[in-house]
C-alpha cells in the first residue's frame, strides 16, 4: 500500500484485499509510549503538573501557551452525540464470497467466491444516550461498510426486519416520542413511558414493529447473537441492466438468543457494557463473532404478486415464501485501537453504494437518502468527514470539492472544476462500462402529491403472524412487555388506547395485557390472520455452547477431578470463571491450585450463561447463603445448573434437584456432555418457577 495518495490510500492497481483497510489505518496511528511530551507544535515540554504563575502561589499567566493548548483542547473533546443509535460499539472484519452474485449484481465484491473485503460494523441501541444501559428493551443497529474496491458499500440495517413507520417525514414525531419526555428528561433510554406509546396508538403503523420490540428480539444475550436486516427492498441491477428486488440478511452463526426482562435490568446496573464487553472479550480471545450473510430476491415481474407492498417497510417477506439465500460470511477479528477515533468517528449512509445496488421507492429509505449525510455535517463538524482514517474509501477518490473545516488533502493544481481545458477536463466521468454508477433507469410516472399509497394501508396482518408464530414462551414474554411498558405510563387513556389497537393483532394477546393493567378489551379483530412463519421464532434458532460462560462455584479443599471436568467443558467451547471466597489461588485437596476470577462481590449470576456448584460451602459464612442466592437466580432465569462432589446439597436445599436443565450426573464423561447439552439449549422455559 502506497502512502496517502489518490485520497485513498491504495496500492497502484487498486486491488482491495482482506488487509486494505488495516493498511490504510496503519498509516494514521500514532503510538505515543516512550516518547518525550510536546506540544502540539512539536515543543518538547519541560513540566506538565503546574501552570505558569507569578510565585508559587500567585496567579496563572495568560502567556502559559502549554496550559492554553491543553485546556482548550481538552475543553473542544467532545462532539455530539448520535441523535438516535448514540450508544455503540464496533469493530473490524472482512467478508468473504461463497456464491457469485453475477446473475444479480455487477458488485465487484460480490462476482468471484473467496473474494475478502474488509469491513467495519458499528451495533448500537436506538434510544438511549452515549452513556445508557446496552441492555435497553430496544431495536438494536447492524451498520456494516464494505470497503470495495469500487468504494464504500453501506448496509445499514437494524436487528429487527420492519420499522415503525412507513414514511421519512415521520421520524423526528416517532424519535420525540420515544427519547425521555422534555418536561423532566425521563426516562432514558426507554420505550415504556407515555409519549412514546401515545404515539404508537395513534400512528397504528406501528403496530408490527412494537410487536418485534416487546419481543425477546429486544433484549439480545449478545450482538454476536443478533441477526441483522437492512429493512428496506433494495435493488440488485446486473451487467445486463436487469434489476432484481432483494432484502438482506445477517445471520449470527451462533444463532439468535436472548436474555429475560430481569435479568436485562439487572445487567443494566451489574454492567452497563455487557454487550459491548463480550464483543470485546470475544473478538480479543479469538473467537471470532460471524455473520452469514443471506438475500432475498424478488423479481420485478413479481411486484404485485403478493399480499402486502413490497416497498412497505412495515413489511417483512417471510422467509418461507421467499426463501434466504446465504451468499457469504462476515468475521469480526479486530478490535479497535481507539473507540473515538474508529466507532464514534465512523460516519454511515444508507447512500453509501457501489454500482450493482440501487435503492426502491420505498418512502423511509428515499428519506435516509438525505438525512445521514445531513446528520454527520453537524456530528462532525463539517463537510470533509470522508477524509477521517475511518472513513476513508481504500480506493482513489478525485473529484473537485475543496476546502471546508479541517480539510486534510491538498489538492495540487489550478483546477477545481468541470469541465475544463486546462486540466485535460479531468478529473472526468467515466462511462458504465468503465465503472461509473449510473443510476436504475426505472419509469417512474404520476402527480406531485402527499399521500400514502393503499397497499400500505394494512398495518396488522403481519402483526398478526409475527404473533403467531411465536412459541409459548416467547408469546408469554411479549404479554409481559406490553404490561410492563404500559404499566409504567401514567395516562390511563394511553393504557387504553393500546390494547385497544393490540385487539386488532390478536384478542388473546389483548385480554390478557388487558387483564395485567385492569382494563377490558373491546371490539374484536377483524382480520384473524392465520399465517405463521416459523423462521421468526427464536425456538428456532441455531442451538450452540459455544463461548457461553459458566460460573463455576467452588471454595478451598475442591475435589480433583474438579481440574479434569474444568478442562473438558473448555475443550467443548464453553469459558469458565472461578467464583470463591476471596481472590487470589484457592488449593484443591490433591494439592492443585485454581485462579479466582471472582468473588460474590464482583460476580453476579446475570453475567453468566450457567451455574456450575462444585463446593456447596465455602471458608467464609457467607458463602453458602451467597451461592443460595445465586443458583435461585439463576434457575428463575430459566438457565443450565450443575453439580458434582456434593454441590448437590445445594440443590436439595433450594429443592431444584431433578428440575428441567438440572444436572446431576456422576460420571464425568457423561456429566460434562449432559452439561454442555443443557448449555447449548441456552434457557429451559418449562420450569416452574
Ligand atoms: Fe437511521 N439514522 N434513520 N435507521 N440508523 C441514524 O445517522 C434515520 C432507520 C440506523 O452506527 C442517524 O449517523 C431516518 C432504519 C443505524 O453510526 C440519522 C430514518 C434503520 C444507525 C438517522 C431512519 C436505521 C442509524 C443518526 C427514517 C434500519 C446507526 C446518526 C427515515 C434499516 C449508524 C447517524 C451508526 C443512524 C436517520 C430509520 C438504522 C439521524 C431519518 C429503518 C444502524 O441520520
């Protein structure tokens, strides 16, 4: 890779591979250890504890240019946050091919299998601010930029399939509502207050969506454990001119997992970077988090043939009609080096394409069009945000936009405009066929009006089958949502106004949110919708032990095949951490010794996918009533406990034993495989709790 040059920063043949974009970032990072201090003119300093003053204790001089530099700094470090999507964490990767898209697509990325693109992905929640709990009832965002060799692809899609509402003029209503109220800033990063469902009844396009976020979808285990979607119909136009309608989608290979109501409070006071902490953790212990990633294609002739708008982005198009196909897979191997400089600095846009995607009709997306770009001159003070390292196209850019707030290129020559003679009337446009995007000539024919179409019109059949083809559990936790969110608004009418709508998804869903908030229901649901589409429920999903983390509860004198067992749920991809008296080494009766990640203090069974009770007591009195508490917690969360070498006694205690996802076994071998078995079903719903 060849220096700055180009604005991009590519080698001379401008071949993207899986490195381009590391290589590209290599050249701005700066490693500041073991350097002497300077200013930021290169002054080398003699003294950074105390300002300039007149006597020891006199006052500061104005002259002290080194305090003035550091301050005013320091003063200007902020930048504002994300209107919406504030809270994220990202990090770096590469995709790679396994199907060529050419019948599709003219992609350059996507024709040859094997092809790697590097990538970076930002996750984030929608309402909250910078600071807030990750573990918000919340959509969360997926927002990936291919670096092509043909430039930046943006897919910037969220971990739920519909959006609230169907048209861009929209958004500032729906995010007013659903940000804290402005009388008193309550509550944060929250759905389950007055105005945000105050708007949801009264704008009933809503009403698929609110069923996706009062689902477990809202409360992810992980984002390695998320699928993504990009929401909108796209267009995949090939190098004949012919345009296929597609949908994308990111498939976790973990599968797709979630946590309970209370533990997500719970998590959100016992560690508010829980997501952010196990994307790091993982990426850093190298197990990498990867995305298969899928498409749905519909061609043009078939519009019309179905029973909702294929613009409609209320609308999702099941996947047993139209089924997924996977065409590759993202990894995510590296972490960043500074989350300010790479995650908040990262700029995307949904306009953000490559020749080979273009864009529909569909209203939200012809908003976003404009309103990212719009966002990012604030967020980023200015119109030259591409030129930040993270931003950076890995292939040339030319064109004649100059100057603006911190402006890095220096664009050489005396011509900045087109056409020109003196230039050579470059830099120029090239032709389609040299890569020049040109945009899908699609016949477009009506009046200037402001309205919606009809065949949007129809906001609950889908709500409906979403409902439909949740499992007993997943139905259980939605009820519980809907009461919960409308148990904390204050207005009674709003309470009302819901149910009311939520009879027109399903009368039993209604009754039995109604029951919760001592209402009645009226009326009844007209359309009784019986459709189901069994890939929308999480029972579903991809079932795996992999990377999940078991507290392991043990105290001095432990038995020693403690060791052996230890080493065989690691051998099968689960993580272990001790959890004891005290910190330090704790020694087992034959001698061996284990490290102590932590004690009941540090440690709280939320952070964990499972107990494993391998000493039922421990050197301090506190321990076994500890360790009660715990394992209590962990079973109402419905998650896999073990026991060996009288840990069992525990379980007697609690009266847990032979419950659903309690193991006991003796032997080793099979106690190990029963254990992980249990941790690969991820909760078991059919306890009583
Ligand atoms: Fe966004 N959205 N959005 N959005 N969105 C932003 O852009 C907007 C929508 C999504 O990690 C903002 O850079 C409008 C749907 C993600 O940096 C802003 C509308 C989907 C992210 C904006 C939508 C998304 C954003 C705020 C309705 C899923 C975070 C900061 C027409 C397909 C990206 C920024 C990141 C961020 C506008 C609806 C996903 C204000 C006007 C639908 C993942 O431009």
């Amino acid at each position: 890779m060849d220096s700055i040059k180009d604005g991009g920063g590519t080698s001379l043949d401008n071949k993207v591979n899986a490195n381009s974009k590391e290589e590209q970032l290599e050249q701005f990072r700066v490693d500041d250890k073991d350097k002497a201090m300077t200013t930021n003119q290169g002054l080398k300093v003699s003294e950074d504890e105390f300002s300039l003053k007149i006597g020891e204790r006199g006052p500061t001089l104005l002259e002290d240019f080194h305090f003035r530099e550091k301050m005013t700094h320091f003063d200007h470090e902020r930048i504002p946050e994300r209107i919406v999507h504030a809270r994220g964490y990202g990090a770096h990767g590469e995709f790679e091919l396994y199907e060529s898209m050419h019948a599709y697509t003219k992609a350059n990325f996507l024709q040859t299998p094997g092809t790697k693109t590097p990538v970076f992905v930002r996750f984030s929640t929608v309402a909250g601010s910078r600071g807030s709990g990750e573990l918000a009832r919340d959509a969360r965002g997926f927002a990936t930029k291919f670096y092509t060799e043909e430039g930046n692809y943006d897919l910037v899609g969220n971990n739920i399939p519909v959006f609230f509402i169907q048209d861009a003029i929209k958004f500032p209503d729906l995010i007013h509502a659903v940000k804290p109220e402005p009388h008193n800033e309550i509550p944060q990063a929250a759905t389950a207050h007055d105005t945000f469902w105050d708007f949801v009844a009264n704008n009933q396009e809503t009403a698929h969506m609110v069923m996706w976020t009062m689902s477990d979808r809202a409360i992810p285990r992980s984002f390695r454990m998320m699928e993504g979607f990009g929401v909108h119909t796209f267009r995949f136009v090939n190098n004949q001119g012919k345009s296929h309608f597609v949908k994308f989608h990111w498939k976790p290979v973990l599968g797709v997992h979630s946590v309970v109501w209370d533990e997500a409070q719970k998590l959100n006071g016992k560690n508010p970077d829980f997501h952010r902490q196990d994307l790091y953790d993982a990426i850093d212990s190298g197990n990498y988090p990867e995305f298969e990633l899928g498409v749905q294609i519909i061609e043009e002739k078939d519009e019309f043939q179905f029973d909702f708008d294929i613009l409609d982005p209320t609308k999702l198009w099941p996947e047993e009609d139209v089924p997924v196909k996977i065409i590759g897979k993202m990894t995510l191997n590296r972490n960043v080096d500074n989350v300010f400089a790479e995650t908040e600095q990262v700029a995307f846009h949904p306009g953000n394409v490559v020749p080979g995607i273009d864009f529909t009709n569909d209203p939200l997306l012809q908003g976003r069009l404009f309103s990212y770009t719009d966002t990012q001159l604030i967020r980023l003070g200015g119109p030259n945000f591409h030129e930040l390292p993270i931003n950076r196209p890995v292939c040339p850019f030319h064109n004649n936009q100059r100057d603006g707030y911190g402006r890095q290129t220096i664009n050489v020559g005396q011509v900045s405009y087109h056409k020109n003679s003196l230039a050579g009337n470059t830099p120029t446009p090239v032709s389609e066929e040299e890569g020049g995007y040109a945009h899908y000539q699609e016949k477009v024919d009506g009046r200037k009006i402001r309205a919606r179409s009809e065949s949007f019109k129809d906001h609950f059949s889908q709500a409906t089958m979403f409902w439909n083809s949740m499992s007993d559990p997943e139905k259980l936790h939605i009820v519980n949502a809907f009461s919960f969110e409308l148990g904390m608004c204050k207005e009674k009418t709003v309470r009302e106004q819901v149910v009311e709508m939520l009879v027109n998804v399903d009368e039993d869903l209604a009754s039995q949110v109604a029951k919760n908030l001592g209402l009645t229901v009226q009326g009844n649901n007209a359309s009784n919708n019986s459709k189901s589409s069994p890939a929308l429920s999480q029972s579903n999903s991809v079932k795996k032990p992999d990377t999940r983390k078991i507290a392991v509860l043990v105290s001095e004198g432990f038995d020693k095949e403690l060791i052996a067992i230890l080493e065989a749920l690691k051998a099968k991809g689960a993580q272990v951490e001790i959890v004891s008296d005290c910190q330090g080494t704790i020694t087992g009766a034959d001698g061996s010794s284990l490290a102590v990640q932590h004690t009941f203090l540090t440690a709280d069974s939320v952070l964990f996918d499972a107990v494993y009770i391998a000493s039922p007591q421990g050197t301090t009195p506190t321990y076994q009533k500890e360790a009660a508490y715990f394992v209590k917690e962990v079973y109402n969360h419905f998650k896999p406990i073990a026991a060996t070498f009288y840990g069992d006694q525990l379980l007697d205690e609690l009266g847990l034993k032979g419950q659903a996802g309690v193991i006991t076994e003796e032997t080793e071998t099979s106690f190990v495989e029963s254990f992980i078995e249990a941790i690969a079903m991820h909760r078991f719903w059919n306890r009583a709790v």
